[in-house]
C-alpha cells in the first residue's frame, strides 16, 4: 500500500450512533471504531487492510478490562487507527457473526470467550484471533498466572501490521486454507441425510439417551456438584435433560437407561442445583444468578446476571421442584421469577432487558469501578448495618470473614482484598446450636438481615450498568419459563401465578407489536430506542415459539398459539435448508463468510433442538404431520454428530424420543374458566395440552374438532384418535 493512499483514510469513530449500550461504551475511546456494515466492509477493500473485528456484550468483565487497556490507549488507537479497520461488535445483536469466527478461534486455539478478538482479510476471511489480550495499561498483579505470561496486544498488532505489509499473499493462502477447512468441518455432520431420507436403521435411538447419561455420570462432581472442573457453568440444557429422563410417559426410556440410573441422573441435577443455589453464584442478598463461577464448588462467580441464564434457570428450578417438592427448589424459582419480572430486570412497556453488568462503582463517591462491588461484604458492613449480634449470625451462615473469603489467585486485580461473596455455609438449625438461639429466632434474623442488607446495598451502592437492550429470542426463553411458573403456582400461590402470568403476556404482546412485521411476517431481533434494523435470527424465532407455545398451555388464548403457527411458516420460509434439512442460523448474506447451522447446546440450546421440540409440540397440538415430519427431518441432519457425541446435544435428545414416541395431547373440554387447575396436570414430558372450547383451534385441529363441544372431561388424543381419560 503507498504511502499516500494511506493518508487518503481519516477513520473516525462512528460508535456514537450506535443503539447497543456495548457499542456506544466505545465511543470515546481514540480508537476509530467503525461499526459492521457494508460501508465498513468496503473500506477494508479500497484501501487494502486488515480489518480487527472486536466482538463482546455489556455485562462481560474482561471486555471492560480490554477496554480500560487498551482501548483507551492513544498507543494502541494510532496502530489501529492507520493501518487496520477496527469494528466493533455487540454479539448480541450479530449472533452470526460472532459464531462464525468463534468457530475459527476455538478450532485454532482450543478454547474461546469474550472479547473475541479477529484479524481478518478485506474478504472476511480469519489470519488470527484470540479473546483477551492484555493492553499498554495492563494492571494485572497476580504472578505466575497464565495472563500475566500472555503475550500482550500491542506487540500483536504490531507482528499483524508487519505481516501484513510484508507477508500478504502468504497471509490471504493462509486465511482461505483456513477458510475452506471451516467451510468443510461446518457442512459435516448436517448431510448426514437428504431431506426426506430414511436410514436402514431409521435414524437416531432412544439408547443415546444412556450413553448421553453415562458421559454426565462421570463427569458428575459428586462434591461439589456440576459435571466440569473450574471454570463451572451451569450447563441447564443438560440438567433439564438429567431431571427429565425420569419423567417420560412412555417406559421406553427407563426400560433403556435403567430406572435406577434414571433416579440417579435426577439426583445428579438436584444436587447441582441445591450446591449452586447455596453457591456466591447465586446473589443471596437480592436475586437471580451470576453467569458461571470462578472456582468448583460455585464460590465465586464472575458476576455479570444475563437474561437466558436467568430464564433457564427458573424452567430447570421449577422441573426439580416438579420432581422433588423440594421448598429449596422452589424457593430458587420464587428468586428468579421475582429477578425477571422486577426492576431492573422488567422493562416497563412489558419484556426484559439483557443483562446487568459484573462491574460497578463500590460507592456513590467512587470513579473506578470494580468487579462483584454491588455484590460482595466486609465483615464490618455486616455488623454495622445489622448490630453485632445479628451481623455475626448473617456471617457465619454466610461464610464471612474477617479478611475476606476470596482466595489470593483468584483476586488479580485486587478487587476483593477483605471482601465476602455470600454463600450459604450452614443451615439454621445448625447455627441456631452454635450461637444458643431458638431456630425460629434464627429464621427471623436471617429475614430481616438479608431484607436489611438488600435495603442497605440499594441504597448506597450504585447499581452495576444495565443492558437495557430487549432481545427477542431471550425474551422467549423468559415468557416460556414465567407461563410454565405460572401455570405451577396457579394452586400454591395464585397472587404471585397471576403476576408471572402478565409479565409473560406483556412481553409476548409488546414483541409481537414493536418487533414483528405483519406485512412480511418477519421478526426484528432488537428493541433499544426504537426497533433495531436487524431481522430476527433462527434462534429468535425458534425461542419464541417455545415461549408462546408454553404461555398458550398456561392461558389457553388462543392468540398465542395462532401467533406460534405464524413464526413457524416464516422461520420454516426464511432458514430451512430444503435439501439437507435443519434450520441456518441465519439467512444467507454477502458478509457473512460461512452459513452455519446450529446443533449442539451452548450456554444457550441450539436453535435447531429448540426447533425440532416446537415442531413436535405444535404438531400434537394442531395435529399437523408436516410439523413432526419436519421435526424428524431436523433431527437426523445432524445424525452423525449426535451419534458420536450424544451429551453435546442433550436439548435435541427429547426430540428423538418425541420422534420415537408420539408426543400426547391432552384436551381439556369444559367452561374455560372451570378447566384451568387441570393446566398442571396436564402439561409434562412428552405431552402438550388444550383447551378443546376453542373455535379456533377445533378448526385448525380436525382431530380436537371432532371431540363434542357439549363434552365435559379430559381427552387423551394420540396416533389419529381421542380417548377419554380420569387420569394421566
């Protein structure tokens, strides 16, 4: 590149004009960040550069650390500024995206995370990539850690640029060698079959069901609880899977995995919960759940709370609360619904907002944030705020000490020098030995002092930064999870039922005003000041559906599940892939290097398993057989891979059994108001459930229109038939 070309380019920096709360925090920075668009694209090809994608969300630590780095490093910006493209990416609003050069750093390096840092040609294509890298104004002061032997990002963009300059032909037949092996390792596995095909064996079985079992049993921490070593995520698409084993209608899958090991894997996920719900993972003053913990039995997170873990959370609660009746169980779901449906958690207008940030100014007088400050205690707040009694009966339950409960190696910044993550350590009739009190005098101080101590926290400490961005597809997985709540408590609590109920309904209807299109029938991924410009992705839809059909069984308004058989055609319009089946990640695209299916669970279940389940379910409940044929053929694209790795696809698990089996449908005839207690009887594994008054749904359903409308009773319809039933 000439000299002169290079100084026709004055970048400055457009993330001013951004709607994601991520994006604009990096509008001050010296660097010229430009914002992913085609505009931003070519410019990359005019002038010849690289371009340094960086990708990451509000609420993620260690880009905020990046950020503060290197970022705002006027070293750093010059090197970027005049010789690369440097865009800045919210991966909440780009899924795409950043699962595609995801894919290129975990192939390359072994592992990802965020910030996810990508060199890549002017055609897209990755040369190099990482997560974090430490900046100019590296402050990390633990020794002998991996981070502080990284090597840092300045002396990368300065080899890159030298690379570049001198080294391009080698850099682009690297990138697209490079290239073509993702291309391959992405079309592997998802052409297992044609559309339509059958195997000899007739697809996938019931028995992967065990050996996905067998793969969580030794991975199993009987101590601690989870199935990995640090760092732990609660992984709930596989405890909803371990929890539910014991709960299929049908005996095919005990007969299979064993009864015995089907009570096991029951146990395995309760325990997990019951060892998280006691965890710092979990804020034990206010509500909800942290992202993942730092160490192996949930001591210490990294406390960043996101919306789809929250909503998770609450359905895998409620399904061990369902099995167990466990107080403990439901005392997490009263927590986390009263988290989502509460400032600041609850936007206004109904929906929920994203995330709230790991990061926050200790005091009001603070100007420097740091990590878990809205979250962690000394012992001395505790006594002050409670009176030296009640503050050391708080401490010992919740293992405070006088400096500090946070190990060493795991403070590199110093963040938590004589400070406390809560945890329950004990329980109160325990402590209420240990200190010469009554356990009910105990019980009341406990209360009061969490109530006490929340008040305090709210009121001196400035909340962490909220992503107040409203997201469709975690919005699914939340009104999902509250109208599956509501449904549960209708009996219980029909107060707090009645008010997870509107907050579900709230959320579903302000979606389907401010961010669907009736003209198209297409969905729009995000609200923040406005509808976003970005269409709706596979996951986005097919969270959705999950969501309205779980509110339609709560409600049964009819509305809900018209609007499920709605997004069902456009996303079957808009992402199947007609000769190979399954469903793209996202439409086809110019900018978009690869065109991805998703498959496997991450921390949140793929889109295609939450695909192939409401294809099942909205075929029982419409007795459509297109939908469950489809739902079959989603399944068997990814035969290959579920074969060989079983427990990575623990969400699409149920749809092979659904596949095997075909899921019941339960229909309520009767006054509307007269047949909702019979809601939680109704829904379970491998059943849906209706209301058969519907005019709608008789017409929609040739099979619930046949039952007499005069009928009164519960109706179990399965393989083309009605039969009444007292029980089920």
């Amino acid at each position: 590149m000439a000299p002169e070309e290079e100084e026709e380019l004055r970048l400055v920096n457009r993330l001013g004009e951004s709607r994601s709360p991520y994006v604009r925090a990096h509008a001050s920075n010296p660097v010229a960040w430009q914002m992913w668009s085609d505009e931003s694209l070519a410019l990359a090809k005019k002038h010849n550069r690289l371009l340094f994608l960086s990708i990451g969300y509000a609420a993620c630590h260690w880009c905020h650390v990046m950020e503060r780095e290197s970022f705002a490093s006027t070293e750093i910006a010059q090197l970027l500024n005049s010789h690369f493209i440097p865009i800045k990416i919210d991966r909440e609003e780009r899924p795409d995206v950043d699962a595609i050069y995801m894919n290129y750093v975990q192939a390359t390096n072994g592992s990802g995370g965020w910030p996810l840092n990508v060199f890549v040609t002017p055609d897209l294509e990755p040369v190099f990539g990482g997560t974090y890298w430490p900046g100019p104004n590296h402050s990390m002061t633990a020794q002998g850690t991996l981070i502080s032997q990284t090597v840092g990002f300045l002396e990368i963009l300065k080899k890159m640029k030298d690379v570049w300059t001198k080294q391009e032909a080698r850099c682009r037949e690297s990138a697209k060698e490079i290239t073509r092996q993702l291309r391959q390792f992405a079309e592997e596995g998802v052409h297992s079959r044609k559309s339509g095909e059958k195997s000899d064996e007739d697809g996938l079985d019931i028995e992967l069901l065990e050996e996905a079992y067998q793969h969580f049993l030794k991975k199993y921490d009987s101590t601690n609880g989870g199935f990995s070593i640090a760092p732990k995520f609660p992984t709930p698409v596989n405890l909803q899977f371990l929890l539910r084993l014991d709960q299929w209608p049908t005996e095919a899958v005990k007969n299979i995995v064993g009864e015995d090991e089907c009570r096991h894997a029951t146990h395995m996920a309760v325990d997990t919960l019951r060892k998280m719900a006691r965890g710092g993972i979990r804020d034990q003053i206010g509500f909800g759940f942290s992202r993942y913990s730092v160490t192996k039995d949930w001591s210490l997170p990294h406390f960043e709370k996101m919306l789809y873990d929250q909503a998770q959370l609450l359905d895998v609660y409620l399904d061990a609360f369902i099995v167990t009746h466990d107080p403990e169980m439901l005392g997490a779901v009263y927590d986390i619904a009263t988290y989502l449906t509460e400032p600041p958690m609850a936007a206004p207008g109904g929906g929920f907002y994203s995330a709230e940030d790991a990061d926050s100014y200790p005091t009001h007088a603070d100007n420097e944030k740091r990590e878990g400050a809205y979250y962690v205690w000394t012992l001395k707040e505790l006594r002050t705020v409670l009176g030296d009694r009640d503050g050391n009966i708080c401490a010992r339950f919740y293992g405070v000490l006088a400096d500090g409960n946070v190990a060493r190696e795991n403070d590199p910044h110093d963040d938590f020098i004589s400070q406390n993550v809560m945890k329950i350590t004990t329980t109160p009739a325990a402590l209420a030995k240990q200190v010469g009190l009554a356990e009910s005098e105990v019980v009341t101080i406990l209360k009061e002092g969490r109530k006490k101590l929340r008040d305090y926290r709210e009121k001196n400490r400035p909340r962490p930064a909220l992503d107040d961005k409203i997201v469709v597809c975690w919005n699914g997985l939340a009104i999902g999870a509250l109208a599956r709540t509501s449904a549960m408590l209708l009996d219980i609590d029909p107060e707090k039922a009645t008010l997870f109920k509107k907050a579900a309904e709230d959320a579903a209807n302000f979606i389907r005003k401010e961010l669907f299109d009736e003209d198209s029938m297409t969905l729009y991924r995000v609200y923040r000041e406005g509808r976003g410009n970005t269409p709706g992705f596979c996951d986005d839809y097919a969270f959705l559906i999950h969501g309205l059909i779980s509110l339609y069984e709560a409600t049964f308004n009819d509305s809900y599940l018209e609007f499920a058989d709605t997004l069902q055609k456009s996303q079957i319009s808009f992402f199947h892939d007609p000769t190979s089946s399954a469903f793209f990640t996202t439409r086809s695209h110019p900018s978009l290097l690869l065109h991805l299916k998703s498959g496997m669970d991450a921390a949140e279940p793929s889109s295609n398993s939450v695909s192939a389940s409401n294809l099942h379910r909205l075929s029982s409940l419409l007795n459509d057989e297109n939908y469950s044929k489809l739902a079959m053929e989603t399944v068997a694209a990814f035969e290959a891979e579920v074969m060989q790795f079983p427990h990575c696809f623990a969400g699409m698990l149920g749809s092979v059994v659904m596949g095997k089996v075909e899921v019941q449908t339960v229909v309520i005839m009767g006054p509307l108001e007269t047949v909702r207690k019979k809601i939680t009887e109704g829904v379970g594994v491998g059943r849906t459930v209706a209301w058969g008054g519907s005019e709608w749904l008789r017409g929609r359903n040739e099979l619930v229109g046949s039952i007499p409308k005069n009928k009164v009773g519960v109706m179990i319809c399965a393989e083309g038939e009605c039969r009444e039933t007292s029980s089920f």
